[in-house]
C-alpha cells in the first residue's frame, strides 16, 4: 500500500504544497489556509463539520 501525502496548490501562485505545510485546523473548528511561498492566506473555510 502507497501513503500519498494529500497535495494542497495555492489559488494566488499556484505552487503545491502537502497538506501538513499549508492547512492548520483550530478547536473552534475554524480552518486556515496559508502558502508558504506567497504569503496567500484564507481563513474559515467551510468544511462538513462546519
């Protein structure tokens, strides 16, 4: 079995990225975003939990 670390690509400079450098989750299930090349940050995001 392959483990592929799941790949994020900025919408701003379009470099990709694993999950683990771009995503941070929060315990107020509140999901941010930040590239680390550009800077591009996105804060919450909708998700399934909410």
């Amino acid at each position: 079995m392959i483990n592929e670390t799941p790949q994020v690509i900025c919408p701003e400079c379009h470099k990709q990225f694993t999950l683990e450098e771009t995503i941070t989750a929060q315990s107020n299930q509140n999901v941010i975003f930040e590239c680390p090349s550009c800077g591009h940050e996105k804060r919450n995001i909708q998700t399934s939990k909410g």
